[in-house]
C-alpha cells in the first residue's frame, strides 16, 4: 500500500516525494540514483543535493 508517495520531474533529474520522509531521493531521468535532497523546501537549490549512494 502506498502512503502519500509521488514523484516530479525536473528537466533531467525525478524526485521522489514520501510523507513519511524529510528526506527527498533524487534520480536521474534514466533511472541512476543521483543524491538526495535535505528536504523537498529548497528542492530546485543545487545545494540541497548530497551526491551518493542511499544509506
């Protein structure tokens, strides 16, 4: 079953949005896992990715 989830895309990059979650995973347009976003707030701020692999 699925709680609030839903996604966006952002010219090459898909973010995933969980309610349950802070955090906001970031993924390529392909598919490749890219970082994750602090929070959904400041989104389209290039800062807020943290380059790497999921914990």
């Amino acid at each position: 079953m699925l709680y609030d989830l839903g996604h966006e895309r952002f010219g090459n990059y898909v973010v995933v949005f969980d309610a349950g979650r802070d955090q906001v995973p970031v993924f390529t347009a392909s598919g490749r896992w890219f970082g994750e976003a602090t929070s959904a707030d400041p989104i389209l701020e290039p800062p807020a990715f943290t380059v790497g692999r999921p914990g």
